[in-house]
C-alpha cells in the first residue's frame, strides 16, 4: 500500500535542501531578524514578478486583508461583501474592522462567488468586495470589477490560493484597489511559518499599509496612528526568496498533475472532476472534486494510506461563529450543497504519476465495491 500525504511539505524541503540552509544560515549569521535586507529583497523580487510599484510584507494572508480594510476606512456601520465558502479569514477581517460581512452564494459549477448574486446584496453601506480566488482558479473578476465600479465601491482580491493564476493573461491581484497574498507553509509559495503581503500600485495607500503593519510609524518613534504589529521576519523573507525561482515551475506540475488526475478520473461517473473556466490559468492550490458520499469515500481512501480534505466543511454563514447575522442554510443553498459534496485530494508538485494513479484507481475501487 502506497502511503499518500494531502501535502508534502518535507519532500520539497529536501530536493531544495542546500539553498534554504543557506538562506537560514544567513539570517542567523547576520542576526536579521527582523526588516532588514531580506524581508526588502523578497517584497523587491516578488514585486517584479507582479509588475507592480509596492510589495508591503506582513505577519500571514489574514493581516493583510485587515490591513487593507482599516487602511481604506472601513468601518462600523459599513457593509463588506464576500464569498459565502472560503476560509474565515475572508470573514472574520471584516468583523474586525468593526464592519458587518454580507455572504454572497457560490457558482454551482466554479464554487467562487456567484458574480450574479452580488448586486441584490449592494446596499448604500456597502464599502467593499472581497473577491476570493479559490483553489487556484480565479472568480469572475472582471465582473465583479464592473460592479465595483458601477457602484463605486472598492474590489479587494484575496490571493491566498491562487498565486500566478490568470485569466485574459492577467494574474489574480492585479485588479483591485490592493489585494492580499498568504505565504502559510501548505500554500503555493509557503514559508516555514505565517507570511502573508499585499500587493498594490496606489503610492498613497501603500504608504498607510506600512504604516499601519509596522505600529502606525514609517520611521521609528514616529507613530502618525496606532497601528498594528504585523512584520514578515527576516528568516521567512528568506526562505520565501529562495523559492520563488521554482514557483512558475512548481506551478506547471500542479497543472500536470491535475491533468493526470483528469485522465484516471474520467470514467469516474460518481464524481465531478474540477471545471476551468474559459481563458483562465487554474494553479491547483487544490485538486478539488464533488464526490457523492464524500464522508464513506474519504475514510475508504483513509484506509487505503491516503490523506484527503475538505475546503470547508461549513460554508462561513452556516458556523456557529455566524450565528448572530441568523441565516438559515437555504439562504445559501449552493454553499450548503457544496459542503457535503467537496473533497480535496493530494495535490502538490512532487506528486508523481503512480500516487495519482493510485489515488484515482483506490476512488475508482471505491464506487465499484460499495454500490
Ligand atoms: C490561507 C487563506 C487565508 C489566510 O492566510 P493566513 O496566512 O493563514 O492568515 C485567507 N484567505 C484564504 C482564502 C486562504 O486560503
């Protein structure tokens, strides 16, 4: 029995083993900790694979989405739109801020937010939209923009599972006001501990997100508001630059391997294999399927040495921690279906043919023995 990790963070350790050694020794060597040059090289290299004017590091991807909400003057008594199935993170920043977050259905096919559905929920507190690019495939966005700007609010893209994902050949995070990147270890681009940036071309506002990350001072003492602290360290910069020359190339055999993972699973008819949509670039952060009986199927594979998961098992507006805005699950009949159905399955770079195969073939099994 082959053994299948959901992620294998230790395998992509070793096959780049002596260049973070290096990059740690460093760090240490140098005692740069904290700012310094590595956190500026990571945010100047990671600009340029942008395009973008500024890069602002912080703590982890969720930081970063507060940061940009406080920084645009988001508040108590204004309304922030988001995606009802996404991590919390998505939600909860808006909470923080002191602003009231409007859960918007899925798309049944995509499972990003249905663009559709937004405008019903537009009201005049309505400040901003969250637009979530989940899985490494992104919503419709230019959509979305197009309703931002009939109604003048802001568009806020959360980049966490979709780092070099495009579609019409623009990357995810290149159209809102400013937008938010996670570097949590199992994402596309991980550190070795929370990371996150916000990438944006507005001068002023980039100004505000440093500020207000590093204690509401540009230069030390100098505290114009009271901020936060929200750093990217020295040994995360540095770990995150030296591999950032493999993303576009870890990113291809994501890609690769989905379409292995298309081949073996076709024949498949219990399941629904994950869709692109047209002129987009799905980076996979997950291979995520819709599988009936999920809940059976994912203890068979279990048995079978083969770690799966879910992404989520509650949509946001069905958690306890929602329970006070009092939806009901129909409200979002979409996400709530979807919760039931959604498997993701062992999805990262490293994975070869023969665990792909093995993953598919054990699914296969599994509707063939248990019907
Ligand atoms: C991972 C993630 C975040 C949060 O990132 P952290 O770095 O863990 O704080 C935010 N949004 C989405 C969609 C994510 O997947």
């Amino acid at each position: 029995m082959l053994r299948i990790p959901f992620v294998d963070l230790l395998g992509q350790y070793n096959s780049i083993k002596p260049e973070i050694d290096k990059a740690i020794e460093k760090v240490i060597g140098e005692t740069a900790f904290i700012g310094g040059r590595y956190v500026k090289e990571f945010e100047e290299a990671f600009a340029t694979l942008y395009g973008v004017k500024h890069v602002i590091s912080c703590a982890n991807g969720t930081d970063s989405l507060y940061i940009i909400m406080k920084m645009l003057g988001i508040g108590q008594g204004d309304e922030v739109i988001t995606v009802a199935n996404s991590w919390i993170s998505s939600s909860e920043t808006i909470t923080q801020t002191g602003a009231k977050p409007v859960f918007i259905d899925i798309d049944p096919v995509y499972g990003s937010i249905n663009e559709k559905k937004i405008e019903e929920k537009i009201t005049a507190h309505t400040k901003a939209i969250i637009a979530v690019h989940l899985q490494g495939q992104m919503c419709a966005i230019d959509d979305v923009k197009r309703i931002c700007e009939k109604h003048h609010i802001h568009l806020i893209e959360d980049c966490a599972q979709s780092h070099l994902s495009s579609m019409n050949g623009i990357k995810a995070g290149l159209r809102g006001i400013a937008s938010s990147f996670s570097f949590y270890p199992g994402k596309n681009l991980g550190a070795y501990g929370d990371a996150g940036c916000i990438i944006t071309n507005n001068d002023e506002l980039a100004n505000q997100f440093r500020m207000f990350a590093n204690h509401g001072a540009l230069k030390k003492h100098h505290h114009l508001i009271e901020g936060i602290n929200s750093r990217l360290d020295g040994l995360q910069a540095a770990i995150l630059s030296a591999k950032l020359p493999y993303l576009q190339s870890w990113t291809e055999s994501r890609i690769s391997n989905a379409g292995l993972y298309n081949k073996y699973l076709s024949g498949v008819s219990e399941i629904r294999i994950p869709e692109v949509r047209p002129d987009c670039v799905h980076t996979f952060h997950l291979y995520m399927i819709r599988a009936q009986r999920r809940d059976e199927l994912m203890s068979f594979l279990k048995q079978k040495g083969i770690d799966t998961a879910v992404h989520y098992p509650t949509a946001l507006p069905n958690l306890p921690a929602y329970a006070y805005l009092s939806h009901k699950p129909s409200d979002f009949p979409e996400a709530t279906t979807a919760q039931n159905e959604i498997l993701s399955l062992p999805m990262y770079p490293e994975l070869s043919e023969e665990q792909i195969k093995y993953v598919s073939d054990s699914i296969y099994a599994f509707y063939q023995t248990t019907n």
